[in-house]
C-alpha cells in the first residue's frame, strides 16, 4: 500500500508525534510499504527516509500559540498533493481543519482520522472542570461534538491509542472506532541502562544523598501538563523524606513552573533530551515517573518509562491510566493535588524497591511501536483489497 499520513502535528523539532512518524518511516517501509507523511512546512520539500519512505512539505504558516508548528490552510495545495500521491489508504492526525480538508478531498482512497489529539480533555474538561461535570460541558461544546459526528461518517476508521478515549468518542455517538495503542521504539528502553553513579549525580543536582528517592517527569511545559501540581506534590512529600525531582522539558510555562518551584532545591529543572539512548538511560536510572496529565492520548512518556523499569504515578483518566498496572504504580485522582500528594505519599512510605522490581520485570513485555504499526497496518490492508505490496 501507499499510505500518506496528513500530518499536521509534524515538527522536526517535536517530541513525542516526531518519534512515532518517523518509528511509522521505518516500520511501514520494513513491511513492504510506501510511506508518505505530507507536512505543513515552510516550504515545498521533500525528506527521504530510506527506500519507500519520505516526508513531503508544503508550505503553510506558522501556529499562533507554538511557532515551532505550522498548520495547513491552503485546502486545494492539500488536495492537489493528495492527487499527485495517488494514495491508497490515507490518514490524517489531527481532528480540526486538516480532517475536514481530507474529508472533502475528492480522492477514492479509504481514509481513517488517527487522534493524535483530545481537545476535550486538553482544554474544555481542564478549563471548566472545577465549576461542571463533564456531561454539562460536553452539551456546551456540542459543537464540537457535531463535528467529530460529521468526520466519523466520512472516515473508514476513527483510531484511538487509548481505551478511556475510544470509549468518551463511542458515548459521543462516533461509529467507526477502533483502539489501537501505540508502543516504545524497540531496542532502546530498558532497565538494564539503569547507573546508579548517573543517579547519584542526579540527586546531587537536586542536592540530596544517593539514599534519596529520585522521581522523574517529562513532557512539553504545557498548561495541560499540570507541572505546578506535580511540583506541589513533589514538594508536599519532600517535607518528611528526601525527595528529588527532575522535571525535563521546554516551553512556554518554564517561567510559572520555575515561580511553584518557590526555590526548592530539591527541584531540578533539565533542558530536553533529543538523544534517545541518553533519555533511556536518565530514565531507567530514577526510582519512579510522576506524571500530571489526564488528557493523553496514549502517554509516550509513561510508556517508555515502563519499558524502562519505572513504577508510574499517573492520573486514572487518559492515555496514562492505561500504563498503569497493579503492583507497578499508583493511581490518582486526575487534576487533584491532595490526591497525587497521597498516591506519593502511599508509595514512597511502601516499599519502592519493591514496585520497581516488579515494573523491571513486566518492562521486555510492554507493547512496540512496531507490533502498534503491524495491527494497524492490518486494519488498513482490510480496507484495501487487491493492493499490492510495493516491496
């Protein structure tokens, strides 16, 4: 198959949807197919990974809130490299214009909308949660809603990397979902790359004594993030026991998270990490992942860190409570402060020793980027018969 990703959250300087297009580059090339992601860019290019494999650009602006995104707005530019392509399946990552532009394009081609995003849960239910249930601002958004009623007939499949959000799109009254959860790339994240001098260093930093305990939290500094609760909570912990945290990321809220910081030296903030057998290994050598958001669509991060051996602190709601196994982490309430101080707190007056050698154990277990792309690839060879495999 030709398959051409309509790729809207593409960013050569991205995090988490840059390793998943490019891990898909790779593993649908391996697989026999041509793999075309078609990104906004600041000008007509062409990338190539490899055999079958590249990344087209077209010119588009940049996004008002993130400069470092671009978007499409040129629908017949959109359409008229979709002809050019001549795709057989085509996907599209992003619920809002690029999904309606795919949807009007009038190619033959099967198309499925992968949700590489919940505006929802990252904005509405984070904005208006504390004054309304989600059933009073899911009817205020209904809007929004409509739409997603109105992609999902004319799209094939409706994907979604976790089950919290196949099931909210499924009550919404979308018909053509399906869950898919992605994975880790293979080969890098384990936790066997754990070093207990590197730890050691870390909690220097955080100017505390290699018998501390070292939690971990990545991502982009987002307001969905809820870096300054996380901090809270780290902070609330570190008043009876040595606790450090390691906050690592970039992005516009660095500033407020440095003011919840108040000073507390055992509060390391670290610039990102764009090597990833470095990241592995930072990884692999704290104690535990806490993590602050309830809107994930799959949670990368609390994956990889799974993959790595780490127990995981993460919100029952979203992407991360997906990660989440008995004996191996701790759940709490999403977007309540006094919840993950006491999910903290529960875990770090237990035996942390204990949940990390049962999460190193699970971790050669946890899903592959390349079993996710198989699967899916799968779905898409359903939707197309008779298309012959160009490898």
């Amino acid at each position: 198959m030709r398959i051409v990703d309509v790729c809207a959250f593409y960013t050569p300087a991205g995090g988490g949807v840059k390793t998943y297009v490019e891990r898909k580059l790779r593993a649908g090339a391996a697989a026999g197919h041509e793999i075309v992601v078609l990104a906004p860019g600041a000008e007509h290019g062409v990338r190539h990974f490899g055999r079958n494999a590249r990344i087209v650009t077209i010119p588009g602006p940049t996004f008002p809130l993130d400069r470092a995104y671009r978007y499409f707005d040129d629908e017949p530019a959109l359409h008229a490299a979709l002809d050019a392509l001549v795709p057989d399946m085509v996907e599209v990552s992003s619920p809002w214009t690029s999904a309606t532009m795919v949807a009007r394009w009038r190619g033959s081609a099967p198309r499925a909308l992968v949700m590489h995003a919940d505006p929802l849960a990252a904005y509405a239910y984070r904005w208006f949660g504390a004054v309304a249930r989600r059933e009073t601002i899911d009817r205020q958004f209904d809007w929004f809603w409509r739409h997603l009623r109105a992609l999902d007939k004319r799209f094939d499949l409706i994907v979604c990397a976790s089950r919290d959000l196949s099931r909210r799109l499924t009550a919404g009254g979308l018909e053509h979902i399906v869950t898919e959860p992605m994975g880790v790339e293979p080969g890098i994240f384990s936790p066997t790359l754990r070093d207990e001098v590197l730890r050691a260093t870390l909690l220097a930093r955080c100017a505390l004594p290699p018998d501390a305990t070292l939690l971990v939290s990545v991502g982009r500094f987002a307001p969905e993030k809820r870096w300054p609760m996380v901090v809270e909570a780290a902070t609330r912990a570190g008043y009876d026991r040595p606790v450090g945290l390691l906050l690592v990321g970039a992005g516009r809220e660095c500033g407020r998270i440095q003011r919840a910081t108040r000073g507390n030296p055992h509060i390391c903030m670290v610039p990102p990490i764009g090597d990833r057998a470095a990241l592995a290994t930072l990884l692999a050598s704290c104690d535990a992942l806490i993590h602050g958001c309830e809107a994930e669509t799959f949670c990368m991060v609390a994956a990889e860190a799974r993959a790595s051996g780490l127990p995981l602190i993460v919100p029952e709601a979203g992407g991360a409570a997906d990660q989440l196994v008995p004996g191996e982490g701790i759940g709490y309430q999403p977007a309540d402060t006094r919840s993950l101080a006491a999910a903290l707190e529960t875990f770090l007056a237990g035996s942390a020793a204990a949940y990390r050698a049962r999460a190193a154990v699970a971790a050669p277990g946890v899903r592959t980027m390349d079993a996710h792309f198989a699967d899916l690839f799968a779905r898409y060879a359903a939707l197309t018969p008779g298309i012959v495999d160009v490898a």
